[in-house]
C-alpha cells in the first residue's frame, strides 16, 4: 500500500461528510487508493489532535491521516517558511524572500512531525512525497528506516543555481530532497537547474545524466509533466449545463470575443503585467474596441499573507483605471472575478472563450492551458502562452510570448483573434492530442514504474 504525503489533505470534512477537495492530486490517487488501498498523509485543517479516517477500497484499506498542527506551527511553517521563502526563492522573486530563521524552525519541526507520523504506518511499499512544503521529510525517514523507498515529485519550478544558493539553509533542503530514490520534475529545465544546484553546493557528489551520487546515497531524477483528467474535463464541457451557460454568457457579454485568464492570485502569475497588455492592445489596435471583451478570473489565495492583499488592491486599482479609460455605455473593456469557480462553471469560461491569456512571470507547469485545451469542443480557441510557463515547450502550438513584453503580448492577442478558423483548428487538435495521451494517470503510472526500476 503507497503513501502518499502531501500538505493539503485530498477532502473537505464537516462532521461525517467528506467532499473530494478539487486538483489534480486527489483527481489521480483517489481512484488507486480506492482500488488499492494505501494511506494519505496531510495536514488535517482545524485539528486539535491526530485523526484517523478509514475508508473501504477493493484490495485493503484507504487510510486518511489527519495531522494535528498547532497554529504557530502551521503559520511558521505554511505562511511563513513555505510560502514566504520557498515559493518566492524557486520562482525566482528574491526580494520577496523573508529568510527568518523562526521560519526555518517551524518548517523542521514540521517536517520531522510528518516523518515521525510516517515512519510509524510506513510498510515496505513506496511513500510519496509532494512538493516544497515537505523538503526535509525524506531525510528523516532515511535516518530510521534506510531500507524504505521514497519518492518526491516537485511541482513548481527549480531555480537556477545562483537564486538557490541565496538560501541560508540550502544544503539542508538538498540533502532532504537527496534522500529520496527518486526526485521527478516537470520538465527536463527544472531537472538541468537541480544537477547544476547540487555541483555548486556539493562539488564531491557524483553527477550523471539521471542521478546524483551524495553520500552514500543514489537519487534518481526524472522530468514526468504532469496531466490532467482529460476525459473528465471533455466530458463536461460536452454536457447540457456547460451549454446552456455558454449560451446565457454569450448574451451577458453582449457578443464580444472573450479573452480570458484564470489563475489563482499570485504574484508569479504576472496578472497585472497581463492588464497592462490589455491596455496596450487597446491602445494600438482601437478597431477591436466594442468587439472585445478581457473576462480575468482569480481565484483568492493565501489571503493572510501580506504581498497578496497588497496584490490584489493593485489589481483592483490598475482594472478601475482602465475601465474608465475605456468602457462606454454599451460596452464593458474588462470583467474581474475574484471568487472561486466549480470545475462546471471554469469549463463554461473555458469553452465560451475564443482566446486564453496565461502569461505567468514563472511558473512550474500552468494546468489552465490543459484545461483550456481539453474544453476547446469546437476547436476555435488560441491559447497564448508564457514561455516561462513549465508547459510552453510541451505546447508548442500555442502562441508562445513573453509575459516582460507588453506591446508583444499585445501584439499576440491581435494575431489570435486574427487566426484563421482552419489554423485555430489544426493548433487545437494537435495540443488536444498531447493531452488526451499524457493524463494525469499516466503521469502516476511513469512515477510509479519508475520507482520500481531503482
């Protein structure tokens, strides 16, 4: 039975009713562990002590563990060390960075909790761990059980060497992420980045193609893309609510050609360097103006932490200065939407609209552009991507732009409502292609063969 270890936990519990929380994560592990059983270990929000959830699968068991963290622990930990050293450092945002050493405390703390928690159900069988927030627990399970096999997947971007180097405690969170067997990234960059990291600050470790040789230790490193449920989001944008809300979308926007961008908010999301490319199109291509509509959604995110409140009344202000540059009486230039959408009504933006506009600053893949393909029907969408955007090597149909570039964001948006039906078409099946072979499942099925290889 695997392990999987991750931060947040895969359900929203009230009292005895679980509801799946929504991503990619628990979209490809739920149906494995239901089938397989295994166990899920997170941080269990609200909790004043451990909580063990058991769950029926067809072969065993599936386990939830609810990790009980106290709030200092959590805010150290999440808000602070997470959020405001690891997330900003690998996205290449050093100012930033706020290297505080209670962070740093907590974090540890933290990490040896989930490991000490781990160590005590961990059988023979795989624990995987995910993303930035759990660096140091491969190397506390190291410490007391050798033997065990550990993979860790790194969902946002690798740094380069130099960026990572500013960090105080930088061989730590190396030797944490060299203790696992297998390290996989998204993208064969982020791999490059992490060997080159681990030559400058461990020059006596042995450097191959795929693996590094540190103490003793063997760590293999793989560039999996993740994917999405493909047949979930088809089969959705397919059904009769999607289309009726297309259809009333289409009215309230009174018509328009809709371009749109969804991202959480965040600083790494370039959402604001996104509207100033809309005012610059604006600007510079006035025919479009009473033609076209920008539709940004943001979904709020870390809303205790300073730097996104601050974001977010920048944005406020920046779209309240060019409404009134531009709207008229019967036309509105942008609608801003700071709430959180289900799956459902995401896919009816999806599907309503003729251009995608997602120009991170950095970003470790983007699963919007994914979502955005797998929605497309109708085969009459562009996407417009960032090239610092981990998929734009994996989408090379797309329009491929840099996100600094105003007048070239600009610029792109004009050739895609532009574009040709039969161009939009032949772009849109090959990207529909790609990701209807590289799901999310796939993505864990590779992790897993994977591991059984070392």
């Amino acid at each position: 039975m695997i392990t999987v270890v991750s931060n947040r936990e895969p359900y929203r519990i009230k009292g005895k009713i679980l509801s799946r929380n929504i991503g990619g994560l628990v979209s490809a592990f739920e149906p494995l562990l239901r089938k397989e059983g295994g166990n899920w270990v997170a941080h269990g929000v609200g909790l004043k002590k451990n909580q063990i959830i058991r769950l029926n699968a067809e072969n065993g068991k599936f386990v939830v563990h609810r990790l009980a963290l106290r709030r200092d622990e959590f805010g150290g930990y999440y808000y602070g060390f997470s959020n405001r050293v690891m997330w900003p450092l690998c996205h290449q945002f050093i100012e930033k960075c706020s290297f505080i050493i209670e962070y740093w405390n907590y974090y540890r703390k933290v990490n040896r909790k989930f490991a000490d928690y781990i160590l005590k159900i961990s059988d023979e069988k795989p624990v995987w761990v995910q993303d930035f927030h759990l660096t140091l627990v491969p190397k506390f399970i190291r410490r007391k059980k050798p033997h065990q096999k550990i993979l860790f997947f790194w969902h946002i971007p690798w740094p380069t060497p130099m960026i990572f180097s500013t960090l105080p405690w930088r061989k730590e969170v190396l030797e944490g992420l060299l203790s696992s067997d297998l390290l996989a990234f998204h993208t064969r960059g982020y791999v490059d980045n992490f060997k080159e990291t681990v030559k400058r600050i461990f020059p006596e470790s042995a450097i191959g193609e795929d693996m590094v040789f540190h103490k003793s230790h063997r760590t293999h490193l793989k560039a999996i893309p993740i994917g999405i449920d493909y047949k979930n989001y088809r089969n959705v944008a397919q059904s009769k609510m999607v289309e009726k809300n297309v259809e009333k979308f289409r009215r309230q926007f009174r018509n328009c050609k809709i371009i749109i961008g969804v991202d959480r908010l965040d600083y790494t999301k370039g959402i604001l360097r996104r509207l100033w490319a809309i005012e610059n199109f604006f600007d510079r291509y006035p025919q479009w103006k009473g033609k076209v509509s920008f539709v940004q959604i943001a979904t709020p995110s870390r809303e205790n932490v300073t730097e996104y409140n601050n974001l977010k009344r920048e944005i406020d202000r920046t779209i309240g200065r060019l409404e009134g540059k531009f709207a008229t009486l019967s036309w509105n230039p942008i609608y801003y939407f700071y709430r959180r959408y289900t799956t459902q009504q995401l896919v009816s933006f999806y599907r309503l609209a003729d251009v995608a506009l997602l120009t991170p600053l950095y970003d470790g893949w983007n699963m919007v552009a994914s979502e955005f393909v797998a929605s497309q029907i109708d085969e009459n969408g562009v996407l417009i991507l960032s090239e610092f955007a981990g998929c734009s090597s994996f989408f090379k149909e797309a329009l491929i732009c840099n996100p600094y570039d105003t007048k070239g964001v600009a610029d792109a948006i004009n050739r895609a409502l532009k574009m040709p039906r039969r161009e939009k078409t032949r772009r849109l099946r090959e990207m529909t292609k790609k990701i209807a072979e590289h799901t999310v499942f796939t993505w864990l099925v590779k992790n897993l063969q994977e591991i059984e290889k070392v």
